[in-house]
C-alpha cells in the first residue's frame, strides 16, 4: 500500500546549477561562519542606530528603483511580502516593470494566481489553460533586487516600505 | 528560482577527475582544507536532497532553499557526521528531516548566507509548462502529504527514507539513528496503520497522534 502513495516524479537540476551553487556554499563554509557579537557598546550604538533610522525612515524610503536580477519576477496574490503573501515566481526578462506586471498579469488571467490564496493553485483537468480570469490592479515593486508584483496601486510599494520598480 | 533553456541537464562539464573518484568518506576528511571537496559531495547529493526536502514541503520553491541550508547544517555539524558505507547520503537526509522539522529557525540561521547564494537555474524548454508541472507536483504531494498524516512523525520520516529515498534498512538506520529492527517495525507499523486508514475512511475521521510513539 505505501507503495502506492504516488509521489511526483524525481526532479534533476542541471550540473552547471549545481556546480555554481556547490562552489559558492563550499566558498561561503571555508569563508567561517558570520560571527555576530554583541557588546555593551555595540549595542548602545545598535540602539542609537536604530532610532537614527526611525526617525530618518520617510527621508531615507527610496522612492524608485531598477533590479539587479532581471530574470524573476516574484507575483505575490495579498499585499504583503511574507510566505503565506506570494503565489508564485516566474520568469521575465527584461527588468522592466510592464514585462514583470505582464508576467504575473498570464497567470492571473489563467487562474493560477487568486487574490489572497498564498498558494498559486494548479490547473484542474486536462485541456488549455483559461485566459480569462480576473486580473486586479497591478503594481511592480523592487525586493531584495528583484521584482515583485503586487494587487494594488503605486502607492502600495510605499506602504510596503519597498522602492517602485523603474527599469 | 529562474529558468535557463533546456537541454543540459545530463551534461557533466570537467572536473578535478581525483575529487571524483572518491568515496563521500574521503571527500568529507578532505573538505576541511580543500573547498572543492565540498562542491563534489554538493554535486552528488544536491538532487537527492532536494526531492527529499520537496517530499516534506510540498514546495519546489521552499526545497531549494532547504536543500543549501541542509548543506551549511550539515557542516555547521559535521563533527556529528555518520557514514553508511561510505555514502554521507543518508545522514544528509537526516540532517534534512531535522532541517525541515526546524525549518523557521534553520532558516534564519543560515539566511545571510542564503542571501549570497546564486540564484537556482532550472533547465526548461517551455517555462510555463515547467511552472504548471510544478505546481501540479505541489497539489499531488499535499494530497500524499494529507494520506499519510495520521501516521507518528518516526513513522513518517521512515517511510521518506525507505521508500521514497530507497535507502535500505541498515541506511535508514543510521540516518535515524536507531537498530535497523527498529526501522523495519516502523515502516511494518506504517503499512497496518495506512491500512486502517484506508478501511476506516478519510483523514480525520479518525485521528491518531501525529508525533511520539513507542519504538521497537
């Protein structure tokens, strides 16, 4: 019987992907690890820093700005950046925001991506995918480098605390 | 995750043909000197890892992760290493059940170090197939997930191993860390419990415990 649980097939990823990612965890472990310590003056320094940066928060927010990886694209389905926020990754090109809004826009339109669901959820039954499902307003936003679509208007990357995406 | 096109995932570029031949015990004595040593054992078991971590998660996306950080654990523990013939495949994968059973905390652990990791390359001729290949992946394995979850979490991590890892008795054994009897009245406990799973109806009809339980 427990040989009849069908797990999904063996997934493989390429020897060149492996090989980068083996040789930065090999750099980053012979490298040591992040030693983090804190003191009394550290931390006296840490606070004061830390309510520097509050105090400086709305002068120091970055209005816009472009990726530095330009092939991801994270479209989150909740106005939100935790887990339970995104849908799904996928995959665009050029940096720009309307390709990275377009990008997401596919998904929502083939019902992959439903407002407020964390998980993108799969197509059911054969045949092609819908292309017809509704698609809220959009908004392209920058994370960690990368972009991140969001239901929303412009004004939500700032509420968010994150940059608008300009290419 | 991004996407790369198609076509190289089989392909195997030159390395250092020495680190190669070796066995996962001499590799291992080797990685605290020789980096490169680390990315071999990397190379072997990155794939076999990451199907584990996925069989656990239920998320391509979230098995990536876990897959670096099972590798940056299994060093930050590697005085606690446990060999089966020479393979480290086994305790890798018990250093990933114990990885994804933290999962919170082992992430944030390791996360700046995450952060300065490439980005995960999967190969795919058509992107869009691949991604809704994934997320039926996703759905099938939340299902299998919700079959099994009224077995005891020891049960559970015996059936991953023995069957789904293909690992033999005596390497789960060690993986878990316990007499290889032990493994097989698990895995023989999983069987009669999936049965009577099965013959007193869905999930939740009749919960069991879904940690503890006495061993062999």
């Amino acid at each position: 019987m427990l040989d009849d649980l069908q797990v999904p097939p063996l997934r493989t990823t390429s020897y060149s992907d492996r090989a980068r990612q083996g040789q930065a965890l090999a750099q980053l472990v012979s490298a040591g690890p992040v030693r983090r310590r804190v003191t009394r003056t550290a931390f006296a320094v840490g606070t004061a820093s830390v309510l520097v940066a509050t105090m400086g928060a709305r002068a120091a927010y970055i209005a816009f700005a472009p990726v530095t990886d330009h092939t991801v694209v994270h479209c989150y389905t909740a106005q939100g950046t935790a887990e339970k926020d995104l849908g799904t990754d996928t995959n665009y090109q050029s940096g720009a925001p309307a390709d990275a809004i377009a990008a997401c826009t596919s998904l929502w339109q083939a019902g992959v991506l439903q407002l407020g669901k964390a998980q993108a959820q799969p197509q059911q039954g054969p045949g092609p995918l819908p292309q017809d499902q509704p698609v809220p307003a959009l908004v392209a936003c920058t994370l960690h480098g990368e972009a991140a679509v969001f239901p929303g208007d412009p004004l939500t990357c700032q509420h968010l605390g994150l940059p608008v995406l300009k290419k | 995750m991004t996407w790369e096109p198609g076509g190289s995932s089989g392909h195997r570029e030159p390395v250092d043909a020495e680190l190669r031949s070796l066995t996962d015990a001499a590799l291992w004595a080797r990685t605290g000197e020789e980096p490169t040593a680390f990315a071999e054992l990397f190379q072997r078991h990155a794939d076999a890892v990451y199907n584990h971590c996925f069989r656990k998660t239920a998320s391509w996306s979230a098995a990536e992760d876990l897959r670096s950080v099972v590798f940056l654990e299994a060093w930050r523990r590697r005085t606690d290493v446990r060999l089966h013939e020479d393979s480290i495949l086994p305790w890798l994968l018990a250093v990933a059940n114990n990885v994804v059973r933290t999962r919170a905390r082992s992430m944030r652990r390791h996360r700046a170090m995450l952060q300065r990791l490439p980005v995960s390359m999967v190969s795919a001729d058509d992107p869009e197939a691949e991604a809704i290949d994934r997320l039926h992946d996703e759905a099938q394995m939340r299902r299998v997930q919700a079959a099994i979850g009224g077995l005891t979490r020891a049960e559970q991590d015996v059936l991953a191993l023995c069957v789904w890892a293909e690992l033999d008795y005596a390497a789960a054994a060690v993986a878990l860390g316990v007499p290889v009897g032990t493994v097989k009245s698990r895995l023989s406990r999983a069987r009669q419990h999936l049965r009577q799973a099965v013959e007193e109806g869905p999930p939740g009809q009749s919960p069991r415990a879904s940690t503890g339980g006495s061993d062999a």
